[in-house]
C-alpha cells in the first residue's frame, strides 16, 4: 500500500503546484452548464441580439451540440438529464426559433402537458415556497413565449427591498439572502406585465429600488459573480424598458468577459478562495512561500460591510472577485489556512474572522452559510458541516485569542457542539447543505456531510464532539462499497472525492482497521491506474440546488488524504522503531 500511496501522492503534489495561477493563487475550473449557458445567451438575445451575436451563435451551437438523444440537459454534461436545466435550454433556444422538438416532448412527459398550466404548476411545484429560482424561470419562459400567462407568475415584493436589511429576517421573504437583486429585476418586470389594485403604489417604489439594483451590483457586473443570477436580472431590465441601464450594461459586459471558448458559461467565474484554502491544507509543508500565500489570504479578507447580505468587515469569500459574498464555510477556510501558513502566529485578521463568525452564529447554536437568523428557506438554514468547520478554525486559534474572544469562543462551541448534536441522524450522519450525490434518489450525501463534520471535529477534546464523533465513524464504516471506495451513501456509485473525504477523516481515528483504510487506498490507487483520478464528479450544488464539479476537488481531496495516510504510517513505523529500540 505504501508503494502506492507515493505514486498517487507525488503526481497529485506536482499536479497541483502546477495548478497554480501567477497571482499566487488557485483558480481550478467550474464545469460548463447548461442553465448558465442558456440563460446568459437569452439575456444577451434580450438585450442586443445584433451586438451579441457572435457571442449568442456560439451559445446556442453549444446547447445543440450537448443535448442528449432524448432532448434534454443536465446541470454538467455529467449530471443526469433534469427538469430545470432542459426548460431554460428549450426557452432559450425557442426564442430563436432554434427549439428542438425533442426538447418539447421530453418537457411535455415531464409536466404532464404543454400548457400554460402544466409548467407553471410544474415549476412552482418542484421549487414549493422558495421563489428564487421558479419566478425567474417562469419569466424567462414567458419573456422567450413559451407560456403566455404573466398573471400566472408569482409577484415578488420588490418594494421591500427599500428596508433596511436587518429587517429582511423578519418578513419571511420568499427569496433567499443572496437573490435581492432578483427579487428586484424579476419583481419590477413581473409588477409591469399585469395591473391591480397595489399597481400605483409599486410604480413609486420602482426608481429607489433601481437605486438599491446598482448599489447591490459589484465593479465587475456580475452579481455573485454568477452567469445565471446575472442574466436573469439583466434579462428582465431589458424587458421593463431599461435596456440602457447602468446595471443591464454592466451585467452585459460581465456576461460577455465570462463566455467561454467553446461558447459555453460555468455556473460561478470561479471559487479561487475556496479551492486555494483547499489547496494549502492539501500541501501544507510542501508550500515554499507560506508568508507571501498568507498575505494574499490576508488580503482577501473583506475590510467592509457587505453592501449585499449586510454582513460585517472581517469575512471571507468564495473568491477574490468583486462579486463574491462572505460566508461561514470560507472564513473558516482562511482562518484554517493561516494557522498552516502562518504556523500559528496570531494577527488580526485572524481576531476580525473569529469575531465575524461568532456574530453570524444563529440562536439554534448552528452557523448558516451567510446571514444570521433568516433561516427560512434552506439556504440560510444553520448547516452541520459549516458548523462543524467554524468549530475546527475556533479550536485552532484558541490559546492565541484576546481573552474576550476566548470566552465567546469557547461558548461558541458548546453551542455548536449542542447543535450538531441535535442534528445527528439516528444512524450517526449529517447531511451537508452545499454538497450532494446526483446519483441519490434524494440528491443527499450523508457521507460527504458526516466525513467532512467527522474531520474538523477530530481536533476538539470536548466530550460532546468525541461522542458524536464516534456515531459519524460508525456510519461511514458501514456506508464502504465492495469495491473498497464510498458514494453519497452506501451503495451509490463509489467517487473519488467521497473515498477521499471519508479516508482524511478515518486518519485521526487509530480504532479503524487497517483493511478498510486499505480497500479505500486501493480504490483510489485502481482510479489512478485507470487515468480516472480526475475525472469530473459533480458532488458540488451551487445555489437553488444546480449541480457543479470542479477540477481542483478531486486532486485537493485526494491529496490531503493520501498525505495524512503517509504521516499516519510513517508515525507508526517510527513509533514502532523507537519501542523496539526501547
């Protein structure tokens, strides 16, 4: 087995140095998609179709070159064919009469029927009580002229994001933190498209929202740095009569920076700052310029109150871009990355990510992945593996704290400990929030969401987290597949990224055997011989639940386990060798 492992870890480790960009950081790559592709094409049609149209051509060949036999699209040209990824592809291409029937008739199998009333009831039914994803699909839909019943679309209240954001939590708003921008763009055009009684009083909150549309919008034009959130809110400005907008502008050129060579759009420009704290913990030692990495890290901490979410100073995000939100899970990151970078030694930019993460810590005791108390809709619910990654970064920094934020720390993790608890499944797992398994019935990857909880908790010596602990690693114990590797859950396809989480966690844990660490080994080893390490798997499930796989995940993961292993043998020889001495 050794043999083995440093084979597969000395590739991965050139790989991934290799991998770096000349900014000093990692930048992997996002899998194209067909909702981002498909909408970012209507928006620009929407927009200028003349000015676009090399841009637009070449989203549209890609669309018909990646459509499946029976007419459909999935999120990846790896996912499973779905619903929502073939409906916006149909719309987008229906409206430049460049619709394939095929696409119809799959779509009528998939609602039951081709009216109007089929796909809105269709739509609204597969998303329940979160609008921020079935309202712009609805519009796109009506706007391309495949359904015609504007009154039929759901109205967004847009005039309520004139209050001030600490309300937002308050008024059960049927759109999640991070989709002001479309509740704006989607509502305003939606308020246009169909009079009533509220009609004059909407038309007078339309210019401050418009104000509060540009305020929201990052220098580079792109809102979350996403093509699909984008383009939705671009496509319905054009449609309102605002064309020439400031914000549709820019969202034009954003959309146009972006465009891949091969005409298609990712799901995200990019999630440098993630998959870079990724990839420090996967090299550690191997990184020969720890200071001048941390002092970028440092750098892209945000040194202001996020005009979009409202959260304060100190946090970090998915990436360096200006179109980024700080989160839970990336601060975490950072704050996890330059205690390996910086060897421990405190600064305060450490003081200010600790501090961010205990003021977005919610009431239940869980940490959300962006705003505090919300909670409403799924993705701003507390989430156990994020809960668990603030626990880890807490832990770590700790001794090195101010003493007030030692005593809120050391509360915090009690409360997080509680929480967690409280969230384990009778069978030992969690479930994570921003990752999955397509290949489940249910799209959930309790395996993913109990290694990854399992690993940041093997750092705490609080009885609580050692309790638990051992629950997660009985039920990853008993999810291994035959050949040796672990899917989302025992008996889904076994996937490199999985295996590899599950290992990193089993390293901290000296009760397992020694057998299943080596049929995950192997596994692992068989991909390799196979070319197959870095095949695409898309685990990852950006928002509204689109499926993603990133390049960096497999290499990342992978690494940082097989390397843990490699110390954890060599320890043990050592070990060996100085009680044989003895």
């Amino acid at each position: 087995m050794n043999k083995h492992i440093d084979e597969i870890v000395h590739a991965l480790r050139e790989e991934l140095i290799n991998r770096r960009t000349p900014d000093g950081m990692w930048r992997g790559k996002l899998s194209s998609s067909a909702i981002s592709t498909s909408v970012a094409v209507f928006a620009l049609y929407t927009i200028d179709k003349e000015k676009y149209a090399g841009c637009i051509q070449k989203g549209k060949d890609w669309l018909i070159s990646t459509m499946t036999a029976e007419g459909s699209w999935g999120d990846t040209l790896e996912s499973p064919s779905n619903m929502t990824a073939t409906l916006l592809s149909y719309a987008s291409l229906y409206a430049q009469n460049a619709a394939p029937e095929k696409a119809k008739e799959y779509l009528t199998k998939k609602f039951g029927g081709n009216t109007d009333e089929h796909i809105i009831k269709g739509v609204l039914a597969y998303y329940g009580s979160d609008l921020t994803f079935s309202a712009p699909i609805l519009v796109m839909c009506a706007l391309a002229g495949v359904i015609h019943s504007w009154n039929k679309i759901p109205q967004l209240p847009f005039e309520l994001a004139v209050l001030p954001q600490r309300f937002f939590r308050f008024l059960n708003l049927p759109v999640v933190s991070y989709a002001i921008p479309a509740l704006i763009a989607v509502g305003i055009l939606r308020h246009k498209k169909g009079k009533n009684m509220l009609y004059p009083v909407r038309e007078s909150f339309i210019s401050p929202c418009l104000r509060i549309l540009e305020k929201l919008q990052p220098e580079g034009g792109g809102y979350l740095e996403a093509a699909p959130l984008t383009a939705f809110v671009s496509m319905c400005m054009s449609a309102a009569g605002y064309r020439t907008h400031i914000t549709t502008q820019r969202a034009a050129g954003f959309l146009t920076s972006t465009v891949r060579e091969d005409g298609s759009w990712p799901i995200d420009t990019d999630l440098a700052g993630w998959v870079t704290t990724l990839s420090v913990r996967a090299l550690d030692e191997d990184i020969t310029d720890k200071a001048a990495l941390a002092d970028i890290i440092r750098k892209n901490a945000f040194a202001y109150r996020h005009p979009f979410t409202g959260a304060k100073e100190g946090g970090w995000g998915w990436t360096d871009l200006s179109g980024s939100v700080p989160d839970a899970d990336d601060t975490s990151g950072a704050l996890v990355a330059l205690h390996i970078l910086q060897e421990g030694t405190y600064c305060k930019e450490i003081g200010k990510g600790v501090a961010w993460l205990l003021d977005l810590q919610n009431k239940d005791g869980g940490m959300p992945t962006f705003c505090k108390g919300w909670g409403k809709l799924p993705f701003d619910r507390s989430s156990p593996d994020i809960s668990a990654h603030a626990l880890l970064a807490f832990e770590l920094w700790l001794d090195k704290l101010p003493p007030d934020l030692q005593e809120k720390c050391s509360a915090s993790i009690r409360q997080l400990l509680e929480w967690m608890q409280k969230e384990q499944a009778e069978d030992g797992s969690w479930t994570p929030l921003w990752f999955g398994d397509q290949d489940a019935t249910d799209e959930r990857s309790p395996v993913y969401g109990t290694a990854v909880t399992a690993d940041y908790l093997s750092v705490s010596n609080q009885p609580v987290a050692q309790e638990i602990t051992t629950k997660g690693i009985q039920f990853l114990l008993a999810s291994q597949n035959e050949d040796g590797g672990w899917g989302g859950s025992k008996g889904l396809p076994s996937k490199v990224t999985l295996t590899a989480k599950v290992l990193n966690a089993f390293v901290s844990y000296p009760d397992i055997q020694a057998e299943v660490i080596e049929r995950g080994v192997q596994f692992l080893y068989q991909r390799f011989q196979e070319g197959r390490i870095y095949e695409a798997e898309p685990i990852g499930l950006y928002f509204a639940r689109l499926w993603y796989s990133e390049e960096l995940y497999n290499i990342t993961f992978a690494l940082t386990a097989l390397k843990n292993i490699q110390k954890a043998i060599r320890y043990g020889e050592d070990k060996q060798e100085y009680t044989s001495d003895k």
